[in-house]
C-alpha cells in the first residue's frame, strides 16, 4: 500500500498534507516522494508540525483543518 502512495506522491504537481504530527512513518516519510517541482502544502493547528520539513512544505497554513483546508483552496484559485 505504501509503495503505491509513493507512486502516486512521485507524479505530484501539488500534494495537500492535513492534520499529521508528522511523526508516524511510513506515512510521514511520503513528502520526500514528491517531485522537486511540486507545491508542498501542509495545514496543522500545530505551529511546530512543519519542524524537519520545512525544506519540503512551501505553504504551512495554521489552523485546523476545517478551517485551513479552505483557506489553502482559495489561495490556489
């Protein structure tokens, strides 16, 4: 299952990653799957979720999901 993710995540050209502490792999470990190319964008209530990602996330929206999943919509229209 994982590898496939890891397929999926390898021909990104945007990938949204909500609500994770980023510490439970192998999910975690999917955002270094994406291309160099692709628009990383994570949404987490928690300020320091991005910590050890910040090379890999260009948007890091604060906030919880509900809230920052459609803040990150209208800033991609």
């Amino acid at each position: 299952m994982m590898e496939r993710a890891a397929e999926t995540v390898a021909q990104a050209e945007v990938l949204l990653v909500v609500g994770t502490s980023m510490q439970v792999y192998p999910a975690a470990g999917l955002v270094h799957y994406a291309p160099p190319d692709c628009r990383v964008a994570m949404v987490n209530p928690d300020p320091e979720a991005i910590q050890g990602f910040e090379d890999r996330i260009h948007d890091f929206i604060v906030a919880p999901a509900t809230v920052g999943v459609a803040q990150w919509v209208r800033s991609m229209v």
